[in-house]
C-alpha cells in the first residue's frame, strides 16, 4: 500500500534539496503521493498569509510531511513558520541525530550523539513587546508539563536506542526559575529509568566541551533556544549543517526536515548539499515503518560519502546538488 505525505518545499536551497530527496525516493521505488504545500513568502503572495489554514488541514490529514526549510525575515516581517508549525501540531519533541558519517572528515572522528531539544516553549513562545521606547521585553516560558513530556521522550529514546546516558544542558546558575523548573523536571523523570544515568551541566561549559570531549556526550537533553544552538554546533562535528537532519514529533502528526536553514547565498546554484534532507527522509521512513527502503537510501548515500567523491562544495568537492543526487541515484 501506497503513503500519502505533504511535502513543503520551503524556500532559498528548499526546492532543490526537496526535489534531489523526492527523486532518490522515486529511484528508490517507495510508493509516496506528495501533497505539495506552499507556506511562507509564496503563500503570503498566494493566499495572503505565511501558513494558510488549507495547508494546516493537509498536514492534519495525512500526519507526514518532508519540509524544507523555510525563511523567517530577521528583525521584522512575518513570524516564523517552521516555529508556528510545531506549535499548532504540538510537535514537542526535537529529534536530532549526529553521527560520524563514513568517508567524511572532519576534526572528530566517532561522533555519536543524540539531541533532544523541547521544541514547543523557552524563548520561542515569541511572546515579546516594547515596554517603553528602547527598552523590549521577551518572555522565556517554561512549564512542567513541556519539560516533563520531552525529558520522557529523551529517557524513552535513550532505552530504545540502548544509550547509557542523559545529559540536561541549561543555565540554571542564573534563569534559577525557568532553567531550574526543567532541570528538576528532567532529574524527576530520571527516577522512573534507573538504568540511565543523568547529569547536567550549564550551557556555555557544555558548548566548550563538545568541542574538547564530544565523546563524553550521548543523550543531550535541551530546551528550546540551546537545543537550536548546540545542535548547529554539533552539526559541525560531523561536516555540517549540509548533512544533519531532524524530526519533529508529536503525538500525532511528524514533520521531517534538514537543520539547515534555507541558505540564501547559495540559492538557485545548485550547490547545496542535499545529503540533510535525504537523511530526514530517511528518517520519515523509519517513522513510517519503511526500513527497508530506509536502510537501501542510508547504504547509497553512504557508498557516495565513502567513495570520496562527488561531494558538494560545503564537503570540499565540486559536484552540484543535482550530480550528488545521480550518484546517490546510481548507488542505490
Ligand atoms: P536559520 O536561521 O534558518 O537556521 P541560518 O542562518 O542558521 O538559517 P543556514 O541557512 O542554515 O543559516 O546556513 C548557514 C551556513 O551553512 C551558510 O553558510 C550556508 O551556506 C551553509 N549551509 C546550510 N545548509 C547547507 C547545505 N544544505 N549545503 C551547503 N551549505 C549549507
């Protein structure tokens, strides 16, 4: 039986990164009917708004959908879509994998980690206004139910994928309250799961030891904001934000997409790496319960990465987006 998932192509290197991953599926012969979905600049030119209610009810429907990234205007303009997309399906949890991947060097070989960030609250909730003319005030939002349900989900994750520890990266030293309310509801969590071990330790120190011991690491346990920043940091570990991808998770509905954002120096070059994408399709996969399609993507993919060749420009090659996805096409 055939799927039916929304694909958003999102904007900047979205489009060709989206294509390169919806071809190496086809090629790979899983049977996917896209919804296609316009959100952001196009769908305000369209329908006159950033996230139509049409597209929301599509992503309701079919559950599933691969995204691209998609441009939030910096400063002013429209709020982000990738943010209100998690928060109007309640897609609380983060899903980061970042692994070494074969033939790609980098300074750091044997990278295994895991990021978990809260993907709901924190600084996101985008609750800000000027109190007075220069001054502005931002509301960081932390509640026990967000921060209890995505520590579970970390601890739940760290059983299934046979990992030993969890670590809870945040700044309970000064955002006593907020930061503290996570780290307590994080170490409560942990009582139910006495095979895994959990630590902590404050975001700026955790930041420097990525960097000199990333290996200590196994599960990270974040909320909103330093999970999207230690997640581009650690992203660097393995060759960048060309390669990392994420799920987003809620009870019902999933979303898939690169870390990246949407790049717009390299834009409509045919450039980008498309290896991001074609890993959160992967990972779609897996969700749906595709592993063997899954597993024949990763195995090209990774045949490509080995034979040192054809890599993009952020891996130090030459070969264009839609060269790489030949290769990757050809390996399968
Ligand atoms: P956002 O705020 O939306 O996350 P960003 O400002 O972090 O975006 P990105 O668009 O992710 O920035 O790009 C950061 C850098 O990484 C840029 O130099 C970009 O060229 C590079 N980059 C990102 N994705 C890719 C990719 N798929 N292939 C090649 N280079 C990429």
């Amino acid at each position: 039986m055939g799927h039916h998932f929304c694909l958003i192509e999102g904007d900047g290197i979205g489009p060709e990164v989206v294509e390169s991953a919806v071809k190496v599926l086809e090629a790979a012969k899983v049977n996917i009917k896209w919804e296609r979905l316009i959100v952001g600049e196009a769908a305000i030119k369209k329908y006159g708004t950033p996230l139509p209610e049409s597209m929301l009810a599509l992503i309701r429907k079919h559950k599933i959908a691969l995204k691209g990234p998609v441009t939030t205007p910096v400063g002013s303009g429209f709020s982000s879509v990738n943010v209100a997309l998690r928060k109007e399906f309640n897609l609380y949890s983060n899903f980061r994998p970042v692994k070494s991947l074969p033939g790609v060097k980098t300074r750091f070989d044997n990278i295994d980690l895991y990021i978990v960030r809260e993907n709901t609250e924190g600084l996101y909730s985008g609750i800000e206004h000027t109190v007075t003319a220069g001054v502005v005030e931002s509301i960081k939002i932390v509640t026990k139910e967000a921060s209890t349900r995505i520590a579970e989900f970390a601890f739940k994750t760290a059983v299934a994928q046979k990992r030993k520890k969890v670590t809870v990266i945040h700044k309970a030293n000064i955002m006593k309250l907020s930061d503290g309310l996570f780290l307590e509801c994080a170490r409560k969590v942990a009582k139910k799961y006495p095979k895994i071990k959990i630590d902590d330790m404050i975001v700026d120190n955790a930041s420097m030891q990525l960097v000199m011991n990333p290996w200590q690491f196994d599960v990270l346990l974040l909320e909103n904001l330093y999970g999207d920043i230690v997640s581009d940091l650690a992203a660097g570990l393995v060759g960048g934000l060309g390669l990392v991808a994420g799920a987003n998770l809620g009870k019902r509905e999933a979303i898939f997409e690169p870390v990246h954002g949407s790049a717009p120096l390299i834009a409509g070059k045919n450039k980008a790496n498309p290896s991001a994408t074609i890993t959160a399709a992967i990972m779609m996969l897996r969700h749906v319960g595709e592993n063997k399609a899954a597993n024949k993507i990763e195995k090209a993919l990774f045949k490509v990465f080995k034979s040192g060749k054809g890599f993009t420009e952020d891996l130090g090659g030459r070969a264009s987006t839609q060269t790489m996805t030949k290769n990757i096409i050809a390996s399968l």
